[in-house]
C-alpha cells in the first residue's frame, strides 16, 4: 500500500516531512520528493522479514524494490545505501530475571529512574502509557519489535551532512554503574515483571522483556517455530535481551576505528557482517575471547555475581548465564573486536583564537588593569608569557616538549630532536612585572 503522507514526521512539528509512504508486513518506505540535504528516503525492516528470510535477503530485496521503482537506471546506482540504526536480539529460555536481579546489573547508562508501574491485576492487559509495549513497537500490529515511527531525530540529519554537533544525551563511556539506581525501568504484568528497559530513547539502549508473554497477549505467535526448531517448548520460560544502536554510536565507533577500516559501519550489507562486534560491545567479550581482561571494554552492560565484602561492584565477576548470553551465535566464524567509542573532535583555530582573546580580557579585569588608560595587547601578552615561563620553570616542564606532546596525542608526527636530546633549560630569572623592559 502506498499513499501520500505530506505531514511532518513528529508531534512538535520536528522532524523530516515525507511525501510518500509504501508499508506492507515487512518492509516501510518514506520518500521524499525532493532531497533534504543528501536525504531521499528511509526504509525500515520488520522484525517479521528479518527473521523469516534473513537480513542479506531482505536488503537485497529492498534494493531491487526500489530499483523497479526508479525511472533512471543510473540515477539509482548513484544511491547510497547507509545504516541508521542497528536492533539485535537473542531469546534465551529458562531466563526469568527479576527486579532484584537488576542489582547486578552494571551499565554505563546515565539515567537515573527506576520506576515501577501498579498493575494489580494478574490477567490484565499490558499498560499502554510509558510502557514496554511502547518501547517495543509504535507502529500497527504486523510490525513487531521495532521502533518503526514515522521519523528520523536531527542527529541523524546531520549525521548524513557530515555533521558532527550532536546534542544526544551523554553516555558514560567510564565507570560501570549497577542498573538499580544508574538506568532502569522495571515493567510489571500483574505482579510479575514482564521486562526491563535500560536507556530508553538514548542512542545505546538495551530491553529485556517476557518474550513468550508478549507474544501470547499480541497475539504474534510466528516467532514459536523459530523458538522450537532452537530447542525451546512452550513449558518453558522466554526471556529477549535486546540492543539498539542509532547513528551516533556507530559514528563513534567509526572514530576509533578510522573512516577507511570502519567503513562497515555505514554500509548496511558489510555490517550485518559485524552482528558479533555490535553485540560484544553491547554485552561484552566472553572469557574466551576477552585476552586483556583489564584493560578490554567489558561491555555496555552485563550481569554479575555479587562478591561477599566487595562493595566494588566493578570488580564483581560476570554471571555464567551472562557468558552464555555474550557466545550468542550471530553466523559469524571468527572472534569478535573489541570496539570501542571516541568522540570526534574538531579544532577550528579561529574559534580558539577568539576564545583566548576573551581569556585575556578577563585576565587584565582580574588582575585590576582595567583602571589604565595605555594598556595594550602586547603588554598583556608579555605579562602572561612572563607567568608562564616561571610556571613553567617551577613545574621543570620544557614548552616545545609540551607542544609535541600535544601533537601526539592529536594524532600527528612530531620531527626527532637532533641528537634525541630535549633543549636546554632556560637560566631562571626573577618575575617580571608589567611594566618592566
């Protein structure tokens, strides 16, 4: 079915208007009929097409569709294909988590709210206001477990123009943190918690969720034969551990790798190749892969055994239910990488030089210099440079070693000294004042 949509995209009026929309049980296409910057189109896939036919099949497919749908054969090849967000999934049988369990929970997540629906009633329905069912899916019934809404967030946008200024809530890419008081919201069916969700609407996000629960009350059953031919059977329980990446995470990624060595993650077919590397990154390396324990990322969250005496929870050891969830098979044969994220940072001169204009006007304020009448740049460049060449001498720091420091750590190769040794010491001389020749 395809039909205009002409309307924009979000509620407060935000977000990128398409003219047409095409939606069927697997696939959703929004079009645009003039580009907005490089952006034409997004298209979504249903968990339904991923499952049933696998992702290489279903982008394949989607790309045909869209071909037979350009007039200018060549204008189609001139298309670029790129990854926005990425959902991965695994459904783990005779898993139950509680809401007690979530103290062994660590996350890097910044959210600080926990909180916990009233559902007294064990038949109810799902609660439908800031519920897991809302997290899960906004979008008709035939479309399950995905956020398949009707827009992209600025960040994306600007994303596709190369931009690099966005505003998405910060992540703590440190410290863990334990779930119960750092990023969880617990759901209830009855007076059973029917899921969990960690950072909902941020760009790294996670849900745990009663998946034979969830697909009993929708009614979405075809995921039964696929949880059978696994070894799964109706008597037992189904838990999802689900992740999701948007487009900021991977442009993070891509800044530690490089754009030539991380250009997987752009490109849709090369990084469902990657599905092992998202998920370690996500849930950690499992022991037989984690070769640098102390040093490698353990993960955006993980489960822990708690250690009688320890109040360190970092140092608490993974759970084996946790390992077995971080061997999860994604049809890749080698190890995961150990990814990690960085942000990109740019340094415009300019900018840096204004600043520190304003920096020494504040400067001669501070130091009461703002009564003369002949003060000049100069004079409070000298000052400065003056305290700095003493700070400097009483730190026995050498300026040029500094500055080729710094060049390092920016990436950029420094020439060797001549003879590998470091300049000579400046003799020191007593503090000058402004005044002074």
């Amino acid at each position: 079915m395809m039909f205009k949509a002409g309307v924009g995209t979000k509620g407060n009026g935000k977000g990128v208007s398409w003219s047409y929309l095409f939606r069927n049980d697997y696939v959703m296409l929004l079009l645009r009929k003039a580009p907005l910057g490089r952006l034409l189109g997004s298209v979504r896939l249903s968990a339904k097409l991923l499952w049933q036919f696998g992702p290489q099949v279903a982008l394949d497919g989607v790309r045909q569709m869209i071909r037979e749908m350009w007039s200018d054969a060549q204008a189609f090849y001139a298309l670029t294909f790129r990854l926005s967000q990425l959902h991965l999934a695994v459904d783990v049988a005779n898993f139950t988590p509680s809401p007690a369990d979530l103290d062994r929970v660590l996350t890097h997540s910044k959210v600080k709210a926990v909180h916990v629906p009233s559902v007294d009633d064990e038949g109810a329905d799902f609660p439908t206001v800031g519920s897991l069912d809302d997290y899960l899916d906004d979008v008709p019934d035939e479309w399950d477990g995905l956020p398949l809404d009707f827009y992209l967030d600025h960040d994306e946008i600007a994303d596709l123009d190369d931009a690099d200024d966005d505003e998405e809530e910060e992540e703590d890419l440190g410290d863990e943190q334990h779930a119960d008081d750092e990023g969880a919201t617990v759901y209830l069916y009855g007076k059973r918690a029917s899921g969990f969700t960690f950072s909902p609407g941020s760009p790294l996000s996670a849900a745990w969720y009663n998946k034979e629960l969830e697909e009993r009350t929708s009614g979405k059953v075809w995921m039964r034969e696929i949880h059978q031919a696994g070894g799964w059977q109706p008597h037992m329980s189904l838990f999802r551990i689900e992740l999701r990446f948007m487009r900021p995470i991977m442009r993070e990624m891509q800044n530690t790798l490089g754009k030539e060595a991380g250009a997987w993650l752009d490109d849709p077919w090369q990084a469902i190749q990657h599905y092992h590397d998202f998920w370690a990154y996500g849930v950690g390396l499992p022991p037989e892969h984690d070769l640098a324990p102390d040093v490698t990322h353990r993960g955006w969250m993980r489960l822990t055994l708690p250690q009688a005496g320890d109040k360190t929870r970092g140092r608490w050891p993974t759970d084996p239910i946790w390992h077995i969830i971080q061997r999860a098979d994604f049809g890749s044969y080698t190890p995961p990488q150990a990814l990690s994220r960085s942000k990109l940072i740019v340094h415009d001169a300019v900018a840096i030089d204004a600043e520190i204009y304003g920096l020494l006007r504040l400067r001669s304020v501070l130091h009461g210099r703002h009564e003369e009448t002949t003060l000049t740049l100069s004079q409070e460049l000298r000052a400065f440079a003056n305290e700095m060449e003493d700070w400097d001498e009483t730190k026995n720091r050498d300026y040029t070693e500094e500055v080729r420091e710094k060049a390092r750590s920016l990436g950029r190769g420094v020439p060797l000294m001549s003879s590998g040794l470091l300049p000579p010491k400046k003799p020191y001389q007593r503090k000058r004042k402004l005044g002074d020749a």
